[in-house]
C-alpha cells in the first residue's frame, strides 16, 4: 500500500502505459482519476476499485480547469499528478504540415503544462504533491520522430522548470524516459519482424520494454519513498540510448 489514501490524477488513464499506471496506483491504495479523451475506452478502468473515470482533452485549458476543480471538490485534495496523456507521429520533417506541428505540441506539450498550471496551485496549498511527466528517449537522441522528439523535449525543460519553482511549496516534479513500450501506440513497430528484431538487437536487455517497467517507477516517484526527488530524470528504455 505504497500510495495509500492518496488521491491521483492519470492522463491517457485509459490505455498502454496509463492504464497499468492506474491499475498499479488503485492495488496500492489511491484514489485515481483515469482521465482520458477516449470515453469508450474509460468504461473499463471505470469498472476497478478506487478508479473514478473522468473525461478529459489534455489540449484544453478549459477542460483542465474544470478537471482540477472537480477533483478538489469531489476528493478534497490532489497528491500526485501523472501527465502520462500523448500521440505519436513518424512523418519526416519536409512532410510535417505546421497543422501537424501544432496539434503534436498541443497535446504533448502544452497538455502537461495545462495540467502542471491547474494542479500544482491545489498542491502548493497542501504543501505537498508529487508531479511525473512521461517524455520520451527521443527527447535525448536523434531518431528522426521530428515534432514527437521536440514535443517531449519540452516536456523535459518544463519537468525541470517546474522542479525548481515548486520545490519550495513541497511539490516534486520528475520526468520519465521510457524507450519502446508494448502499448497500442507503438503496434505497428511491435507488428513489423524486421524492425522489432533490430531494436531488440540495438537494447542491451534484449526486449522491449512493459508497461509495468514504466508504472513501476512512476509509482516510485509518486508515493513519499522519494521524498527528497526533484527535478530527476530517469531513463527507461533497457540500456538502449546508454
Ligand atoms: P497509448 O496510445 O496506448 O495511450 C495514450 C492515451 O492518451 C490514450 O488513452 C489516448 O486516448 C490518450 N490521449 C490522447 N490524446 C489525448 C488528449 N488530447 N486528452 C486526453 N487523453 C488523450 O500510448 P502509450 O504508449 O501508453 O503512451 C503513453 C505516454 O508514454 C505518451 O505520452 C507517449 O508519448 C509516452 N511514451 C510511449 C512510448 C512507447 O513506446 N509506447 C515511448 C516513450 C514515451
């Protein structure tokens, strides 16, 4: 019961990595808002002890605003905060139309900024909170996933950013680095033999990584054993850009 009574907020709680994040918080004890665009796939997680489903668009300021003070109201606090919500695209550079450009860092990385700005104020009157940011190993290598890569790069200055501005109000913020996660968003990867096996190749653990390898830190920076972590970056990818 490593997050006991604690009350968590999950973006993209629905699927792939947010959805065992939320599995793994409500088995140790939180409250957790599975909060998602996709209100078909919410029904799910809807269904589990302690999880409270709640629809949410990660690129609407409004949508956060109404979020966060539903959650206050509701549940009387926030602990910790998960913007885990995001979308991937492979398009090279010369093909990536400013539309695309705008809706990757809508989402990706104003949609933590927008959750930082509405929820940290909650945890700042608490004096306490923990916030973790799901980037990418594309954030911190070249692999040619363009706008994904710089979209994530934000959320890696904004991690740090909000460490050092919220330290003093007892809110953490650290980022995570996974690599290549079986989720539906890397399906077509996972489905392609002669690129899985060159990943597999190319990582020194010599599989791909689980949701359960990222849940399991994520549950590490979120519960009081990290208490004294800010502003940490840690990578999750199997040795792959070691
Ligand atoms: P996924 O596609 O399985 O799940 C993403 C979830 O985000 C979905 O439930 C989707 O409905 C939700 N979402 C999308 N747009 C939204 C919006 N505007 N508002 C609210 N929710 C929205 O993807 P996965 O793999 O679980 O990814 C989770 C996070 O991990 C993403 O930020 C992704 O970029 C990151 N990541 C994933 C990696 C991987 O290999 N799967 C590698 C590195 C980072």
């Amino acid at each position: 019961m490593r997050v006991k009574d604690k009350v968590a907020i999950v973006t993209g709680g629905a699927s792939g990595i947010g959805k065992e994040i939320v599995r793994l918080f409500q088995q140790e004890g939180a409250t957790v808002i599975a909060a998602d665009i996709n209100e078909v796939a919410l029904k799910e997680v809807a269904k589990w002890d302690l999880v409270h489903a709640k629809v949410l668009d990660v690129s609407s300021e409004e949508s956060w605003s109404a979020l966060a003070s539903t959650v206050e109201d509701e549940f009387g606090r926030i602990d910790i905060l998960v913007n885990n919500a995001g979308i991937s695209s492979e398009k090279p550079l010369e093909e990536i139309s400013i539309n695309d450009w705008d809706i990757m860092m809508r989402i990706n990385s104003f949609g933590p900024f927008a959750g930082i700005k509405h929820v940290a104020p909650i945890m700042e009157k608490q004096k306490t909170g923990s916030i973790v940011n799901i980037s990418s190993y594309t954030a911190q290598i070249g692999l040619g996933l363009n706008a994904y890569s710089a979209s994530k790069g934000a959320v890696r200055a904004l991690s740090k950013a909000a460490a050092t501005h919220y330290g003093r109000q007892g809110v953490r913020v650290n980022a995570i680095f996974p690599g290549v996660i079986e989720t539906p968003m890397t399906q077509a990867l996972q489905s392609s033999s002669q690129m899985l096996n060159q990943l597999i190749q190319a990582t020194p653990l010599g599989r791909l990584g689980t949701p359960e390898d990222i849940a399991n830190t994520v549950l590490f920076l979120s519960s009081d054993e990290s208490s004294y972590i800010t502003g940490a970056e840690i990578v999750i990818d199997g040795g792959f850009s070691a």
